[in-house]
C-alpha cells in the first residue's frame, strides 16, 4: 500500500495533563461499570473497601486513586485493571467521508486513511477504503516490526504480492469478490489490478509504542537467522 503517514498527534484533551486525563479516564470507567452492573455508588464502595465518599471523588475525577484501589475497584467490579484506566471519549467521534487523512501513492486512488475510531491504549489501527483502478499496482511498503495487515475486497480481483522477513523469497495470492487475507505487514507489499477496477477494505494493526519504519533499526537478510539453515 502507500507508503504509511506520520503517526498523528495524540487527541486534544482541552490541555489537560496527562495526569488529569487519566483521572478522568478511571472515573469515567468507574462509574460506567458501576451503572452497568445496576450497583448503587455505596453498594461498590463496600464491595471495594473503600468509603463512599472517596469513591465519589473518584468518579468525579477529583481524586487521584492509589494501585491498590484500583485493584480493589476492579476486582469490585470484575473488570480487567487496564479497563479502569483506558481512556474512552465520552461522545462519539465522527469521521465524514472524505475528511481522514490522504493517502497519496502510485496508481492508487480515492484512498483515505481513519486511525481515530479505532485507536486507544497504545495501540493504533488504520481502516482504509481504497479503489484501485484497472491496471494499477501500489508503490511497494512496509509499515514497520510487529505490524499485521489485513484486507477484504469488496469488488473485483487483486493480486497481493510481498515477500518473507529473512527470507529471498516471495509470495502472491490472487483475491476476488469477498476474498480476504492477513498477512505480516513489516516487509514490502502492494496490491495490483489488472483488466478492472477493484475496492477494498484494508486494516492494519500497529503494536503498542510502534515506530515509522525510517525510525525503526533497519533489519538485513544476513542479520537475520534463517530457521531453514
């Protein structure tokens, strides 16, 4: 695919610290959870050991709990710790069509790029709608150690090549209409059209604390060991 934009900025939390965001974040979750289970503010505040008082602070975001509060917040509430503290937006986002970012590559057309609905916790994930025109091949890129990407077309036929890491070798799978295909996205790749016009939905999935390629150590057939061998 072409080639991967910068990593966007981080969301604008109306300059909050970190700090306050996290706060916030926990309070909000907290008290999302509590609701959900049908559980009075008292009812979790006993079940957690914790005065319901201090669990009022926390909810409103006015206190900053201790790890083991919110361990016992957690355990209360039979939620995964990392729950609590996931920073979740209160409202929707909305993307409009046509107002994600651009992905401008050779032969590609009408590609645009969403990572905001679907990226939260160190983790990022682009979804992509692209239309490949009749005889188009995509510029060859790799977005970089740990990434996966995953593709559906949606119409037509498109032929996936790309190579293995460590490896001279290289594969190429032909895909139809309602073909999809997952694949390790950290060396070359790209997608060709031959007689026809194709559409497809593209996802690739970044690892925690990703790197663009070009900041990444650059790896080398002779650095890497080969399981063959």
């Amino acid at each position: 695919m072409p080639s991967t934009p910068a990593h966007p900025p981080a969301p604008d939390h109306d300059g909050r610290s970190p700090g306050d965001v996290l706060r916030y974040a926990v309070g909000a979750n907290t008290r999302r959870f509590r609701l959900a289970r049908g559980m009075s503010l008292r009812e979790l505040a006993e079940r957690a050991a914790v005065s319901p008082a201090q669990l009022s602070q926390v909810e409103r975001g006015l206190a900053n709990p201790t790890l083991d509060v919110l361990v016992r917040l957690a355990g209360a509430l039979d939620v995964a710790f990392e729950a609590l503290t996931r920073n979740v937006a209160e409202r929707p986002v909305v993307i409009r069509a046509g107002h994600g970012p651009q992905w401008i590559g050779q032969g590609a057309a009408d590609t645009s790029i969403i990572t905001e609905l679907f990226s939260h916790s160190g983790s990022r994930f682009d979804v992509r709608h692209t239309r490949l025109p009749a005889g188009c091949v995509t510029s060859e890129t790799s977005h970089g150690v740990g990434t996966m990407e995953h593709a559906i077309v949606m119409s037509g036929d498109i032929e996936v090549r790309g190579s293995i890491a460590g490896h001279t070798d290289s594969w190429s799978e032909t895909l139809h209409t309602g073909d999809a295909i997952a694949f390790a996205a950290d060396t070359n790749h790209s997608y060709r059209t031959h007689d026809r016009e194709a559409q497809m939905i593209v996802i690739v999935a970044f690892p925690e604390n990703w790197l663009p390629p070009e900041q990444q150590p650059t790896r080398s057939l002779s650095s890497v060991e080969d399981p063959d061998s």
